[in-house]
C-alpha cells in the first residue's frame, strides 16, 4: 500500500512540475528533489533489492549527466534536466528507455501544438498582456516539462512500477 502511495505521489509532483512549467516557464528544485527523496522511501518499502537500486541509482545519474550535456548548450532547461533525471531513477534501467522516447514523443506533440497555437494566438479573444506570458507568446519558451510529466504517466504502465504493485 505504502508503495503505491510513492509511486502515486511521484506522478502528482510530475505533474506539479508541469504546471509550474507551464505556469512560470520554471521547474522548482523542490520537486526533483522530493521525488529523489520520495523514490529512497519506495525503495525501502517496496522490497526493492540493492542490485535493482543500485542499477536506478546509476541509471539516474546517467541521465542526469546527459541532460546536462543539453543544457550546457541551451537546448534543455536546468529545471527540465533535473525533472527528467529524478523520474528516470523511478523508471531504472531498462524502463527508462521508454519514458525518454515517450517524453521525446510528448516534447514533439507539444512543440507543434505551440507553433500551430502561436499561429492562431493573435486572434483570440485574450488581453496581449496575458498572451505575452503564456506559451503562445512569440519566442516563448516550450515548457518541457508538460513533455515530460505526460512521458512518464504514459510510461507509467509499462514498466515495472505498477507491474511489481499488481505482483
């Protein structure tokens, strides 16, 4: 039961961190770390063994140093790094293969969302205050973070989260 609440509350702070995203264009360093936090204590009550925790742990900091190969250039943002590296230590190695190509998938959906919703934006009803704050604003930033939460809910049933709930 108490496993299923982690896993639960990891997919809510995903989704926190998607909101926030959307939100201010920012991921607070808050929810990463809670979900590391969070995935201590799954691993500890879900009978998770050193060897499966190891292997997550060193797939996360894998991640983590990608990530912050991206955004060194500019091409991630910090907060979206962190976010992505913290939800892949829940996935482990393999899953996480799938979450990083879902969440790729997701990042693709959302980007022409937004080039086809930043086409149409300046016809809507909405204050050009409110429109330059949004993510249809011209030149805003692409709040990844939306990517990446729905990539892990997406990814969520496939992997050995909920299979070892269900066992």
């Amino acid at each position: 039961m108490l496993s299923y609440l982690c896993v639960s509350a990891a997919m809510l702070l995903a989704l926190v961190a998607a909101l926030e995203d959307l939100r201010r264009f920012t991921i607070s360093n808050w929810i990463p770390g809670a979900l590391i936090g969070l995935w201590v204590v799954y691993a500890l009550v879900s009978g998770m063994s050193w060897q499966t925790a190891g292997i997550s742990f060193l797939t996360g900091l894998g991640v983590l140093a990608l990530m912050i190969g991206l955004w060194m250039p500019g091409w991630l943002g910090g907060g979206d790094a962190k976010l992505i590296a913290a939800l892949a230590l829940w996935f482990g190695w393999p899953s996480v293969q799938t979450f990083l190509i879902l969440a790729m998938i997701c990042g693709g959906l959302l980007s022409l969302a937004l080039l086809a919703g930043r086409r149409v934006a300046p016809g809507l009803p909405v204050s050009p205050e409110r429109l330059a704050a949004s993510p249809l604003a011209h030149g805003a930033p692409v709040p990844y973070g939306v990517a990446i939460a729905a990539g892990a809910l997406w990814a969520l049933p496939h992997s050995p989260l909920l299979m070892a709930l269900a066992g």
